[in-house]
C-alpha cells in the first residue's frame, strides 16, 4: 500500500469520530485581518484559513448592529482592542472548549508576552464572562474586573449600570 493510501485509510477510519477537543496548550499562530468588536476578531492563521475567534473569559459592549443601538463603552472598547491587537501577530491559546455556538474559535489572545483579555479587563473594557469548560484564567480575571472597577476605569466609569 502508498503511503498516500494508508494517509486516505486512517483518515477514513477516524469519520465516525467525535471532533477532538486540543489540548489545553494548545496554541496556534496567525494575523489580525479585523477587529470586529471589543472581544471579536477576524485572523488568518499560518494554515491560511480565516477564523473568528471570540476571547475567552470577557465580555464587552456590543457594537451597534441594524437595528439596534450600540451599548455604552462599545466603541471606545473595540478602538481599544484595535490598538492592542489590530493588523499584528497573535498567538491563539485554546482551552478544553474549541468553538461557541456560533461557531467562532475560542481563544485567549497574546500579543508577545501580552494576553489581551486580561488587558482589556485591567483598563475597563470588558467585564469577566465564565462560561464553563473555559475558565483557566476565571480567578485573575474577577480579580482585574474587580481592581479596574474600584478604579473607575472605563466603562465602571462611563457606564453606571454595568455594575448592575
């Protein structure tokens, strides 16, 4: 048998295979395209495939979308994450969740030595959103959330019902 067609038959073999979830270190390269959002961007990986990747762990303001108003902080928020992430190299590091039901990849987001999502709580443009399995930095981003909002940094500032 070719090496091609043992390739073809393992391939084959896996089909009826649950999709494998990565390993919780798993960390993939790619580029920021967009930034669609505070928590929302568009990146070609090494492959060359496109992905959504939503970030794990935070919440943002939702942007305005047709027929409904932006939140407060939203544009502040993705103007922000454009700045920290906009047209650079990231690193994608998966946890034991791969995708959400909208299909986006799920991913804390480096930039260098940086992970954005815990930026983006430490200066008050997101609010901690644990949704289990995902919750390797749960701790640390309460404990951000919690500094940031005692600061009155960002949204805790410009948006009193945040707290809510």
């Amino acid at each position: 048998m070719t090496a091609a067609a043992v390739c073809a038959a393992a391939s084959l073999a896996s089909c009826g295979d649950p999709p494998r979830e990565p390993d919780a270190d798993s960390t993939i390269g790619g580029r920021v395209m967009t930034v669609t959002d505070g928590d929302t961007i568009r990146v070609r990986l090494a492959s060359g495939r496109v992905e959504r990747v939503r970030y794990i762990g935070i919440d943002t303001p939702e942007t305005e979308k047709p027929g409904a108003r932006g939140e407060c902080y939203a544009d502040r928020a993705q103007e922000f994450n454009e700045r920290l992430v906009g047209d650079r190299d990231v690193d994608l590091e998966l946890d034991v969740g791969e995708r959400d039901r909208y299909g986006r990849l799920l991913a804390y987001v480096r930039v260098g030595s940086k992970l954005v999502n815990a930026e983006l709580l430490r200066n008050g443009y997101a609010v901690p959103l644990v949704v289990p399995p995902n919750v390797r930095f749960e701790d640390r981003f309460r404990r951000l959330a919690r500094a940031a909002r005692r600061r009155g940094e960002g949204l805790w500032a410009s948006c009193p019902a945040q707290g809510s």
